[in-house]
C-alpha cells in the first residue's frame, strides 16, 4: 500500500511539475512572438496565441507508443539491494537482515511523501490565496454597485449606470451587464456612448469575460512564474486589441477618429480580474497606436491563422506529457 501511495505521488508529481514547466515555456513563447504577430496578421489571432499555454494545462497525460512496453518505477525498485544496504554482521541473519532492509525501505519511502507533500501543498496553497484575493477584489467591486441604475437593456445584456466606475464596464458571466459612469463623472456623446456599449457588448459575443475567469485560474496556477504578472497583462492588452479589431471592421477613418477619442476620454484605472474595462490608463498609447495601423489583409490573416494552427498542434505535440 505504501508503495501504491508513493507511486500515486510520484506520478502526480512528474506530470504537475511537466506540465507547469511546458505551460512555462509556451508563455514565454507567446510572450516573445505576439507583437510581430499582431503586426503581420492582425491583434485576432496574436489575442489566439492565449490559447495555446491555456490547452496545454488541460491536456491530459497521453499514452506513448515509444513507452507502451515500459514499467514505471517504483521507490521501492530505485532502493538499493539488500546486499548492499545489509550490514555484514546482520547478514548472518536473514531474519534481522530483511527487518532492516524492510525498516530502511519504509523510511525512504515516507521521507519522499512527506517532500512530495509538502511540495504540493505549497503550490496549493499559494494558488488558493492568489484566486482568492483576485475573487475578493471582483466581489468588492460588484458591491460597489449595489446602488447601480438600470437604464436599458440590449438583448440579454442589461446595461447600468452607476458613480462607483470611472468608465465603461462589462461583468457578469451568467447575467451579462455592462456598467457606464454617470455623466458627471464621464460625460460622453451619444455617438461616444453607442461606441463604448458597442465595444462591451463585443466583450460578451466574444466570450472574453469567460476567457478572463479561465485566465485567473491560470494565473493561480501559476503564481510562482516570475513572468505570470507580465503575461496577465499582455493578455489583456490582446484581448482588447483584438475587441476592437472587432468593433472597427469596416468602419470609416471618422468612426475610427471617433472611437480613439472615445477610447482616450473612457481610460479608466484597474479593474476586477474577472471583468473588462474598456481600456485601463497604462496602456493607452499603446491602445491608440495600434488603431493608428492599417489592418492586416485577408491574404495575411488566414495564413496566419493556419500557421498559428500547425504551430499549435505542433508545440502540444511535442510537450504532450
């Protein structure tokens, strides 16, 4: 039975630490190539490039033909002999002999346990406390608005207005909304408005607020890569960028003018982790840059996009546990 456990541990060891090493490095991939992606093919299919450390977490362990016939060592098969660990005055003996080759063994095996353990429950730990702060942020901002006004509704979205946020907002995984500032604290033009509802009403046709709760489980996950708060971030910058490729195809130069106005008098502070802001202060030049770009063409985009493919399936292939 000890033996059992100590295999289960192990297993569930090597596959954790395999996987958050290769989710490691497919972010740092992504890291490096979005931005020469966004330019090439468009902020779309950069904001995809999410996608690929995302799948490989969820991958589950995949058998090897190259491993079919092999046996997975047990601690107790890596221990020494008894030959080798008996001491000579004992092996005379074969009584006290296998008695102490047995208590050797067992303590071996429940030293690596309690590692292993004790491994386990801190990177547990450390991610239960980061989804938990980042859950308390998202709950202090939805009692923010408990004294939210409901204006109207656009389809199933119920859009509010509320003084607690500083720009336009949208929640709600179940209940979708959206929340605007009043116009005291951001008077904005109708044509301004239709365009920051229109940007937060692509958030949830999108599936973004979805995709940021899968995020933040990720990033909990994660807490202890040195590059996770970099990543967060940049995933965030795409998943705008791309929210307003969205929202600009086929649009005309003044409605694009229009929308980077908008854009530059909405800059609101941080946001809950679980929701999407229409743009946050630290990234807005770079936000108004980018909608200074032409688009990518068809041409370039769907090439883009089945190399993205080919690549992905390749990259899952080969850090497949």
């Amino acid at each position: 039975m000890t033996g059992a456990l100590s295999l289960g541990l192990d297993g569930f060891a090597g596959w954790l630490a395999d996987t958050l090493l290769a989710t490691s490095l497919l972010i740092l991939l992504v890291l490096l190539v979005r931005r020469p992606v966004a330019q090439l093919c468009g902020p779309r299919l950069a904001y995809a490039l999410w996608a690929l450390p995302a799948a490989r977490l969820i991958l589950p362990p995949l058998p090897s033909p190259w491993f079919a016939g092999d046996v997975a060592p047990t601690a107790m098969n890596a221990l020494p002999t008894m030959e080798m660990t008996t001491p000579w005055l004992l092996s005379a003996d074969p009584v006290l002999a296998a008695a102490s080759d047995a208590i050797m063994s067992v303590s071996r095996l429940v030293s690596a346990e309690a590692l292993l353990a004790v491994i386990a429950l801190l990177w547990a730990g450390g991610a239960a406390v980061a989804m938990t702060r980042l859950w308390l942020a998202h709950r202090r901002m939805l009692a923010s608005l408990d004294d939210a006004e409901l204006v109207e509704w656009h389809g199933s979205v119920r859009l509010y207005r509320s003084g607690a946020v500083t720009g336009p907002l949208a929640f709600g995984l179940m209940a979708p909304a959206i929340v605007l500032p009043d116009d005291e604290r951001l008077p904005l033009t109708d044509a301004e408005r239709a365009l920051a509802i229109r940007h937060e009403l692509a958030h949830h046709s999108r599936g973004d607020l979805w995709a940021n709760a899968f995020a933040v489980l990720f990033a909990a996950l994660h807490w202890f890569h040195p590059l996770i708060g970099r990543a967060w971030r940049a995933f965030r910058f795409d998943q705008e960028a791309a929210c307003d490729t969205t929202v600009l195809d086929r649009s005309t130069p003044a409605e694009k003018a229009l929308y980077a106005r908008t854009l530059a008098k909405a800059a609101t502070g941080r946001a809950s982790a679980f929701a999407s802001p229409l743009i946050g202060q630290e990234r807005l030049k770079e936000r108004l840059f980018m909608l200074a770009q032409p688009p990518a063409s068809v041409l370039r985009r769907r090439t883009g996009a089945a190399l993205a493919v080919i690549s992905a399936l390749g990259l899952l292939a080969l850090t497949a546990s």
